[in-house]
C-alpha cells in the first residue's frame, strides 16, 4: 500500500485527524524498508522505536526454553509494532520482530511521539485506540490458548482479518501453538 493509500485509509478509520495532524505525524517519521527475513527488533534488545506499517507483513516471534520458534503476532497495514515491554514497562523485548514478506514502514521514536501527543490530543486519541485493540486482540488470543483447541484457534484465524495466504504454514501452526505435522493434519480433518 502506498503511502497516500496508507493516508486516505488511515483518515477513514480517524476522520477526526485533519491534514495538519497527519503532516505533524509524518514529520517525526522516517521510511523504512524490510525484506523477507530482516528483523525490526531483536530479542532482548531495549527499543524505544515504533512502527506503522504501510506495506508488507511482519511476525513476532521467541524462542521458547526448548529452542522452538513461537510464533506470538502477525502485523500488516495500518497496524502499529513495536517492543511494548520496553514502551510500557521500561524491560527489554521478549521476541523478536522480522518481515515475512518486504515490508514498508514509516519508523518513529517513542519519545518523538510522546512530544506529539502532549501537543495534540486527537494524535494521542489514535494512539489510545490502538493500543486498546493490541490490548484487546493480545487477550483474546492468550484466552484461545487457555479455553479453545487449535482447531478453533484456526477457525477464528481464517475468520479475521489477517492475510493467512500470505502467511508460511509454519508461522501459522506454530501461532496455534501446534506442530507444522499436526497443523497438516488438522487442515485435513477440516477439510474431510
């Protein structure tokens, strides 16, 4: 998606943001591009730096005490990334960050945006919305984990809104907390 694509949908979703507060934004902003494999954050690393993609697909993943790769998020257009551990509770990140496909962000400073939000409430209005649905979406997923089997957990995946074709088997089965063998067979006994 384009960076005026990214624009007239973003006005769509905040209609409230007027031309000078979407320029106020864009100037605390730098452009960045990923490609497929290429980390935005690292594990243990204290980012203050966020993101707000306007192309590509990223994933947020650790390594578990076993050394398997745990799959925790997927983020796409429109969607805001960053180390919340270290945005929200001054901690190093606990996953990694990296492009599944090459990605396009618009990368900012937490502080910048901090300064923002102190001098434009309607900038702070987006950023409460947004990470009321990380919050909201952060939840409901460990709740799946708690109260659902993956056959569900897959089922409400296929339901949303995220791009799962472009989206390796893998990343998916381990998002659902499976084996990819297991994922293959439940996909199976779906169809079946």
């Amino acid at each position: 998606m384009s960076l005026e694509k990214s624009i007239t949908e973003f006005k769509t979703q905040y209609p409230f943001l007027t031309e000078e507060d979407i320029s106020s934004f864009l100037d605390i902003c730098k452009l960045q591009a990923l490609q497929s494999g290429q980390q935005f954050m690292d594990l243990h690393e204290k980012s203050w730096k966020m993101a707000f993609m306007l192309d590509g697909l990223l994933r947020g993943y650790y390594i578990n005490p076993d050394g398997i790769d745990m799959t925790i998020m997927f983020r796409t257009e429109l969607e805001v990334v960053a180390s919340w551990e270290t945005i929200l509770l001054n901690k190093p990140s606990n996953h990694i960050i990296e492009a599944i496909d090459p990605s396009q962000l618009l990368v900012f400073s937490h502080k910048d945006l901090k300064n923002l939000m102190d001098q434009n409430p309607k900038i702070e209005k987006v950023y409460n919305a947004m990470l009321h649905q990380l919050l909201a979406d952060s939840l409901e997923h460990i709740q799946s984990y708690i109260n659902e089997k993956p056959e569900n957990r897959y089922k409400k995946l296929l339901e949303s809104d995220r791009p799962i074709h472009r989206i390796p088997q893998k990343y998916i089965a381990s998002f659902l907390g499976i084996t990819p063998e297991s994922f293959s067979r439940l996909k199976k006994r779906m169809l079946d």
